[in-house]
C-alpha cells in the first residue's frame, strides 16, 4: 500500500468516524440526550478528566497489540476471528508462569519469562486452526471462533480450580494473584515497559511488511492466491506465519494484561476484547499506524463508558451503538470511491459498470483479479474473504 491509498483509506476512515459521530448526536438528542452534553462527558471521561488520559492509554495497549496481529493475518486474506482465544491462552500461561517459577530468578527475569511464554502459548493456539486452514481447507473464522470458546472455559477452570483463590464471592471467582515483584505495570496498567513493549511490536511489525519478502507475499496472497501460487509463493507458509504472528501479538497482549492492571485471573474477564480488536483492525485500515491511532480512539469510548453515566445519566451501553455505528460505516466504505465515479457516470448519460464477477468464479475460471504488480489497499484481502 503506497502512501496516496494509505492516506486514502485513512481518510475514508476517519469521515466514516464522523459520520458515525454525527448520527449518534442526533439519536441521542431524540432519546432526549443533550448532544452536546453527551460529546463533552465524552472527552472529560476519555482525555481531560482528572486520570482520563492514563485509563485511555491503559484500554488501548491490549487492544494495539491485539489488533496489530489481526491487521497481518487479515491483509493475507485469512480471517482469523480468535483474537479473544488467543489472548486468554497468553494469559493463562503467564500467570502459572510468574506463579509457579521460583522467586530466585528476580521478578525482572520472571515477567520477562512470563510474557514470553504466553506470547509463544498465543501464537500456539492460533496455528493449530491455521494447520486446519492451509492443509484441510477448513474454515478458519469456524476454527478460531471454537478455539475462543474452549479458551474461555480454561480461564473459568484456572480460575475456580488449581489455582483459585479465597478473594473471589458469587457468581466471580478469581485466581491467586501475580507476586508483586512480576508486576509490570501497577493498576492503572500504564509503565515505561508496557509502552517500550507495544513500540517494538509495532515497529518490528511494520518493518517486516513494508520492508521484507514476507510482507509483500502476504499482500501479494492476500490480493491474489492464485497469482501467488503462479509466482511460487507458498501459500501454506505464509499462512501458518500469519496466523503465528496474530497469536503472538494477541498472546503477548494477554500475559501483560494479566501480569500487569490485572494482577491475577477472573472469570469471564475482557470478554469482549477479541471482538473490539478486530474492530480496532478494520478502523486502522490494517495499516500498523492506523491501528495505533485507532486502539486509542476506542480505548478513550470505553474510558468515557464509565464516566458518562455519572456525568450525563447516558447508559454506558451508548457508546456500544456508537461503536458499532463506527464499525459499520468503515467496513462498509469499499463503496465509497466509486460513488462519485458512478454519479459523474450517470450525469454523462453513460451506463453503469457492471459489478465485479465473485472472486469465488475468478478463481473457478482462473481468472486473476488483479495484476502481480498492482498495489492496492491494505483492507482488500479483508475484504475479499469475507
């Protein structure tokens, strides 16, 4: 993706973001809600509020490093919708780990031991549906989904059995928390390491695919499999490596979460994590920057979602609409550019362009949609999957 669609899609984005924006004022002024009231709770909860900022920043961390490892297996056309999984395994790994290993290691050591190890126990559990999905054709969104779902009955195991702790009341049980000295962030989940911790991902993402082999084959099979295939791209590998790469980030984002706000295991925790972060992938335009930029836009919704009700009497559950406005506007923008191309059609009196043949028949004819060399934009593989 050269920087004209980069910029393109970015911008499609954020006017997807204002309209959303626009449209939920006006629900909200008709549910008898004061817009303006609304907007302005809205950025104290999310920016200006005393501490807003740092709940912000600490919401967007899991999601940056969810989303990041979504972005890659989604521009290699493969859907991986087990982010939640996967970010559950890292952090069930990490707590036995900084549990179980020996406090004679230092707890620098211990943590670092830790958030490998449920990175590594993430991007396990992704590429056990990947091998499903590159040597047996089975569909990955169905295998990851089960995966997330086997996943959430290990934490409610851990958390009310080997390792459940006295703290826990009704329906809430809850592990024995990470010692102290594992900790890598306090309860506001916000540190210099947390912060070192998503730069390096990000940087070391987008450097291997703007600047490597790996990355233009994962574009290049995300656009067009069978023009990959042509070229001896081998689509098996590239598929289990971007399904490793989406566990691990997701892995990793789970053991810091645990090892860090968190501070122990509890049951049903995050449970709409995995959801947001690919929501968060599709705002960013499966661009590392934009997922960054789009991490902190939904990290700051769901800070204002605990201060809005205090502030403004709007149910927390408001900001849900709006995010899924949000969502729906920016998926849905694969239309927009050729809107103003088919209303100057028609104003020409020149008939309208027949739609594009399902990639589906492309590919049954061998019939390739796009040029080897053709560029496009980093939300096409998403959209050609799905």
């Amino acid at each position: 993706m050269n920087w004209r669609h980069g910029l393109a899609s970015g911008g499609r984005s954020v006017a997807a973001v204002l309209v959303a924006l626009a449209i939920a004022a006006v629900a909200f002024d008709a549910g008898g809600y004061s817009a303006g009231g609304t907007w302005s709770g809205v950025l104290t909860g999310a920016v200006t509020g005393s501490g807003s900022l740092e709940t912000t920043i600490r919401y967007a961390f899991p999601l940056a490093f969810i989303a990041i490892g979504v972005a890659v297996s989604f521009r290699g056309g493969f859907f991986n919708a087990g982010a939640q999984g996967q970010f559950y395994a890292g952090g069930i790994v990490a707590l036995f780990v900084g549990i179980a290993a020996p406090s004679s290691l230092g707890g620098v050591l211990i943590a670092f031991l830790a958030m490998v190890a449920g990175a590594v126990a993430g991007a396990l559990w992704s590429v056990i549906p990947g091998l499903l999905r590159v040597y047996f054709n089975v569909n990955e969104v169905i295998t990851t989904l089960m995966f997330s779902f086997i996943a959430d009955y290990l934490v409610e195991y851990v958390s009310i059995g080997p390792l459940k702790s006295s703290a826990g009341a009704g329906q809430v049980a809850v592990t024995r928390p990470v010692p102290a000295a594992v900790r890598v962030t306090s309860s506001s989940g916000v540190s210099v390491s947390v912060v070192v911790a998503v730069v390096l991902v990000a940087a070391a993402v987008w450097w291997l695919l703007r600047r490597t082999r790996f990355g233009f084959e994962v574009g290049l099979v995300g656009r067009n499999p069978i023009m990959a295939e042509v070229q001896g791209v081998e689509i098996q590998r590239i598929g289990l490596a971007t399904f490793a790469i989406t566990g691990f980030t997701a892995g990793l984002g789970g053991a810091i979460e645990v090892l860090g706000p968190l501070g122990s295991i509890s049951n049903g925790y995050d449970a709409n994590i995995g959801l947001t972060a690919i929501l968060v992938a599709l705002v960013g335009v499966l661009a590392v920057g934009g997922v960054l930029a789009a991490a902190v836009l939904f990290g700051g919704l769901t800070a204002a979602s605990v201060f809005l009700p205090i502030a403004t009497g709007l149910p927390s559950t408001s900001l849900v609409f709006l995010t899924g406005l949000i969502s729906f506007l920016v998926t849905a923008r694969l239309g927009w550019g050729r809107w103003p191309h088919e209303v100057s059609q028609r104003l020409r009196g020149m008939p309208r362009e027949g739609r594009r043949r399902p990639l589906a028949l492309e590919h049954a004819i061998g019939t390739p949609s796009t040029s080897s060399t053709e560029r496009s934009d980093s939300s096409e593989p998403l959209e050609r999957s799905i």
